[in-house]
C-alpha cells in the first residue's frame, strides 16, 4: 500500500504575497490586484498594499517596489524611492510618476 502524501496547506496571505513579489523579475512590474490573484486572494489589492507598506526603509530581500498601481502610478509616501529603484532596473517612470514602459533584460518593450 502506497503511503499517502498529506496535502500542502495554503501559505497565509502574508506568505503568499511575499513569494508572489519576490518572484517578479528585475526591470519588470506588477500592480497590487496582480499580486492579489497570484496569491489566491483576487480582490484583495488593498490586503498587499498592507502586506508591503512596512517594507519600505528596511534591508528585505523582497523587491515592494516592483509592485505599482492598477493606473501605472506609484504610490506616496515612498514613491520617490520606488521611481529611483525602478529606473535602475530599465524601468521608465515618468514625471509624474508614472510607470511609462518596462524594458525587459533583452533591451526590448
């Protein structure tokens, strides 16, 4: 008789989005509802605003700045650090804070 594997229980929320936000690629973005569904939780963007607003200013090793709004802008208080992390990764960020376009590693749109 086979011995069954017991199933894996659901990471909690706060796990799954800190997975989904490390997994985004370098010079790429994703907005809050995105990491919302990727998590499990659809409709639940303002659930990561809240999972990643205290990550600002502290040595992580998840990127929160790869993570924009559903509009393309960034949000304050920290989003002139976020425009300065992402226009280091390739990102184009406009003047009024606005992610314009993403160029991905290949130099392409």
């Amino acid at each position: 008789m086979a011995v069954k594997k017991p199933a894996e229980k659901p990471l909690p929320f706060s796990d799954s989005v800190m997975k989904q936000v490390r997994s985004i690629p370098r010079g790429e973005v994703r907005s809050y509802a995105q990491v919302a569904i990727y998590a499990g939780r659809p409709g639940a963007a303002r659930g990561v605003g809240r999972e990643l607003k205290h990550l600002p200013g502290q040595a992580t090793q998840v990127p929160w700045w790869r993570v924009i709004r559903s509009d393309g802008t960034l949000a304050p208080p920290v989003a002139h650090e976020q425009a300065k992390r992402l226009r280091a990764e390739g990102v184009t960020v406009n003047q009024n804070g606005q992610v314009f376009r993403v160029v991905k590693k290949d130099g392409k749109a």
